[in-house]
C-alpha cells in the first residue's frame, strides 16, 4: 500500500507476517536524478511482493535508487540482498552495518546462543533458529556505505541529516530534514508500542544510551515523525515524554520483582508485565527473547546506578 506523505516522499506497508509488529513502513523518497528507500523489510517473499507492488506503482527504477538502512534488524535490512542493483549505494552505520554481515555467520549465533543461555534462557535447544534476525536476514554480504552523525544525504528537494540514536541498536541512526520538520525515526521513536531495549554483546547500558538519545531528538525541532512501525506522529515531544515515563516504570517494576531476592534476568522477564495476552510459558521463542533482552537492559540500567547488584559467573544473577 502507498501512501503520499509530502511531494515526493511515500511510506509504503510492508508487511511483517507473523509478528506482534505487523508490518514495517518503507519510506520512498523521489528525486530526478536518485530516489532512496529507507528501510526494507524481511527477506521474505510477502515483503518482496509488496515492495515490488509499490515501487511499480511510484515507477522506481532500482538502477537509480539507494537505499539507507536505519539500523541492523531484518525487519529493516533483510531485503536489501534482493533490491540493491549494481548502481545503489546502501548506507548504515559502521557498527549496525557490521553486524548485519556478521549474521551471515554460524559462529556469530552461537555466540548469541551462548549470551542467551548466560542471563538464564533454558538451554534444551537452540533458539537462535526461531529469531526472525536469523531467519529473514540478507541473503549476501552487503557493500555498506558507513553514515555517521551529521552525514547530509541529498535526493530531490530534501536534505535529511544523519542523527546518531544509538539505544534501539548501538548504531541506529535516524534521518532529520530541518526545513521541512520531518524525522524518519526507524524505531528510535514509534507510537502505541514503545521499541525494544535490549541488553546484547558488545553493549554496556543500552537504555542510558536511549534514554539520551531521545533527549537528542526531544532537542530539535519535529512536526512530522516517520516511524518504523504503527502510526505517523505528528506531537514528538509528547512521545518522548510517554517513552521516558514507559521506561521510568519499568525500572520501578523490576525493583519491585527483585526487591529481597536474587534470581537470573531470564526469571525477572517471566515475572514482568508483556503486551501479549499468552502465559509466560506460551510466549513464542522469539518474545521470550525479546523479553529477556529487555529485562537485562533495565537490571543494566539499575545496575549502573547502584539499585540492584550484579554477579557475574558463569551465569548472570541480580539482586537488591
Ligand atoms: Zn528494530
């Protein structure tokens, strides 16, 4: 489905079968010269089919189109594979561009495996073959175009900055276009679910890290934000505020679980509150994982302003 957002910029629907996100918002931007797709989809053929199906209908030729990838998850980067021609620049940033290549690698999910298994995820299978970032990712290795903050990207009359926003993913990058108010925020900012903070790897505090990232975005001035996902959002000021708020009560939420005991991230996650109208028992292996990450972010978060203790061994537990 294409929907005109501004002369020459469109959000096309992509859709996410099977997932509690629905579908990705595709944005197309139009120039004379070079057009830009900003975010793909999965490598899958729902979303290719769709893809086609709007950029048929916008006349978008892929020889003269790029395509930006606000950050590494596969619901934004999996389709790139099948729609970068010979002539499309695909920019990321270095880091989420890193590991969107190393996810072509078998070693690189068992480190995650073994991560998962470290903060408590039951080990009686391997998981990782569950997780839409293994499943849908991109089918080759990609020429990124590494964009760092202040990166000016140019296509038609729009001139969209670079906004380092790392939180989401240590690299995500969402694009500004001062002159006309408008954000495309990946999943840096979306309304009605509030984007996922995980705890992985390479990270230290995510969720200090978004925490600051949106006070960033709260710093300029937005009329118009286009998410990832859901809705466009026109108060962006006011979402911050909700996400802050979300994440505040989050924080007291894991306190209160803790409060008196010592148990593994994994524990905390099963006894949090999700959006999901499933026991905790039921949730699909995916939503546990997301959940886990979750948790781990915010005893991180408390961990790093001395609220819970962390001991780490061969196993990961906190207690306060
Ligand atoms: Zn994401």
């Amino acid at each position: 489905m294409v929907e005109k957002i501004k002369d020459n910029l469109y959000k096309l629907e992509i859709p996410l079968p099977f997932t509690p996100l629905k579908a990705l918002n595709s944005y197309v931007i139009k120039g004379k010269e070079r057009n830009m797709i900003v975010d793909t989809g999965f490598n899958r053929p729902e979303c290719l089919d769709a893809m086609k199906k709007g950029l048929d209908e916008l006349k978008i030729d892929l020889n003269k189109t790029d395509i930006f990838v606000t950050h590494m998850h596969a619901d934004h980067s999996g389709l790139v594979s099948s729609l970068a021609s010979a002539f499309s620049k695909v920019y990321c940033s270095s880091y989420d561009a890193g590991i969107i290549n190393a996810s072509l690698n078998k070693e690189r999910w068992y480190e995650i495996l073994q991560e998962t298994v470290k903060y408590g995820f039951p080990a009686e299978e391997d998981i990782t073959e569950y997780l839409p970032g293994k499943k849908y990712k991109t089918s080759h290795t990609i020429d990124f175009i590494p964009v760092r903050e202040g990166d000016t990207l140019n296509i038609g009359e729009y001139f969209f900055v670079c906004i380092e926003t790392p939180g989401h993913t240590p690299g995500h990058i969402c694009l500004y276009e001062s002159r006309e108010k408008i954000l495309i925020s990946g999943d840096h900012i979306l309304d009605k679910i509030t984007p996922n903070i995980s705890k992985w790897f390479n990270t230290f505090n995510p969720l200090e890290d978004y925490l600051q990232s949106l006070d960033k975005i709260a710093a300029l001035e937005v009329d118009l934000v286009l998410p990832g996902h859901r809705d466009v959002i026109t108060d962006c000021r006011k979402r911050i505020d909700e996400l802050k708020q979300h994440h505040d009560k989050r924080c007291w939420e894991v306190l209160r679980i803790l409060k008196g005991k010592t148990m593994d991230a994994y524990t905390v996650a099963s006894k949090m509150k999700w959006d999901i109208t499933l026991e905790w028992n039921d949730f699909p292996v995916p939503q546990k994982w997301f959940a886990l990450g979750e948790a781990v972010s915010h005893l991180k978060f408390l961990a790093s302003r001395g609220l819970v203790e962390e001991f780490e061994g061969e196993k990961v537990f906190y207690s306060c």
